[in-house]
C-alpha cells in the first residue's frame, strides 16, 4: 500500500529512531509521523470513538483528521502535519481523549 519514492542519496538521509506503539523504528528525519506509521506497516493509527473502527492516514495534508495520535503523551495530535524526531513516542488513539 505505501510505498517510498526512490531517490538518489543526499545528506538528506539522515535516519531518526522513534518508537510506535512500544516499538523501535529507524526513519528517514524528513518523514512525518504518518508517514513513519505507514512504512511501519501500521493501517490505523486509531479507533474511532463512536463505532471503534479502524482509522489510518488519509489526506496526509491536515485536512481529514484520520490520523490523530498520541505523541509524548499528548493526545489528538495529528501524525501527517508532525514531523518526526529523536527519541518521539507514537501511541495510537483509542477512542475519544481528553486533555487533562
């Protein structure tokens, strides 16, 4: 289903480590955050809060609101608007969240 554009090396191939749902993850730094989910082989990157269905990346250009995630804690945050860093922590949403 996703698949990278191949490109030619440049010193823009610098790699960060994130860590979805617990797990670790090597990633190209100029990948957003779903972008990093998709390659990871994540389809939804949340439920929906009314019925639970699966919910994944869509738009991946801020418009749909599919993708919201929990990064370092902070819920309904969303993953193709955020680019990735070092050390981030990538949770999916289950349900509605509330801030606290």
């Amino acid at each position: 289903m996703f698949e990278p554009i191949n490109r030619a090396a440049t010193a823009s191939d610098a790699r960060v480590r994130i860590q979805i749902d617990g797990l670790l993850h090597d990633v190209p730094a100029h990948y957003s955050v779903a972008a990093a989910l998709l390659a990871s082989g994540a389809l939804a990157c949340r439920a929906s809060a009314v019925s639970g269905a699966p919910r994944g990346p869509f738009c991946m250009m801020g418009v749909c609101f599919d993708c919201l995630v929990e990064i370092d804690g902070i819920p309904n945050v969303q993953a193709c608007m955020t680019p990735v860093r070092d050390g981030m922590q990538v949770r999916p949403m289950r349900g509605k969240a509330e801030l606290p």
